[in-house]
C-alpha cells in the first residue's frame, strides 16, 4: 500500500508539473521576435532544475504564430540544468525532453527572453515570464517600443497552454 501511494503521489506531482500542453507563440506585429525560452521545476529546491533554449534562438516572423508541445523543435540545442554544479547540452529530440520523458513531465515552461528585429537590425529586447518563477523575476507583460509582450497560461482539465503574445 505505501508503494502504490508514492507512486499514486509522484504521478500526480508529475502531471501538476509537466509541461501538459503547448507553447504558443503569436506575432501580431510587422517585427521578427527572437527568443530564448526557459523551463524549470517550481518545486525543486534552489535554482538549478531548468531547461533553456541554448542554440539557436526562436524566431518567429511578424505576423506569424506557432506552437510546440515540447523541447522536440527542430535543430535546436537545449541546456539542462538538474543540479548546481553542471549543465549539459540535449537536442531537442532527446528522450528526457520529448512528451512523456522525465525532464518534460517535471517542467513547466517559465519563460521569455527575447529581442526584436527589422529587417536584421536588433531593437528593444526583454523578458517576461511566469510571475511564480522567483529564480529569474520578470514580469508578465513588457513595454517595448516596438510592441508589449504578454506572458499567460490557459488550463484546460490536464492540459496547460502557455501563451507568449506579442501586440
């Protein structure tokens, strides 16, 4: 019986943790919008249980959405952190980082850095993110010259969709 409870009990903090649902990223402005996404555990103590876009950036065009479901984008490079001392580089196809690997179902998506462009000339850059997420405070929504960048999530029964809308 304490062994189905663990079991019954790591599943669910599993599932309240894992990504559980998209990221949707949606350009409403005429500029390029490159980003850095990081995810992390909320529950692990300290700051290291985090995965972060390390090469090459997201870009998505003016104009443009899109929308991953997890680390498995082509072509990039991811950096995992699980503990204070090392962090190693995983593609995005690695199977910790896929749907249902152990990396994916204990993070949740947590945050944006990111910088506009026109026509290849750097702008404004910012973060926003997960207000929860205390390792790297940023806000929720960021002014920028160019457009305002809002960071919210939709939960939907299981599943939670974390937005990034740029306007």
């Amino acid at each position: 019986m304490k062994k189905f409870l663990t079991i019954i009990g790591l599943a669910f903090i599993s599932s309240a943790y894992g990504q559980g649902g998209p990221l949707v990223i949606n350009n409403y402005t005429s500029y390029d919008f490159h980003t850095w996404v990081t995810a992390a555990n909320l529950t692990t103590p300290g700051c290291y249980f985090y995965v972060t876009l390390n090469d090459p950036e997201l870009v998505i065009s003016g104009g443009n959405s899109v929308s991953y479901n997890s680390y498995n984008i082509p072509g990039t490079t991811w950096k995992v952190s699980t503990s204070p001392t090392n962090a190693t580089p995983r593609p995005g196809n690695h199977p910790s980082l896929t749907l249902g690997g152990v990396i994916s179902n204990n993070t949740k998506w947590v945050m944006s850095d990111f910088q506009f462009y026109q026509t290849g000339t750097p702008l404004s850059s910012g973060a926003v993110g997960d207000t929860a997420y205390t390792c790297n405070p940023v806000p929720n929504i960021f002014n920028t010259p160019q457009a305002v960048v809002e960071w919210f999530t939709i939960t939907s029964g299981t599943t939670t969709s974390t937005y990034i809308q740029i306007y």
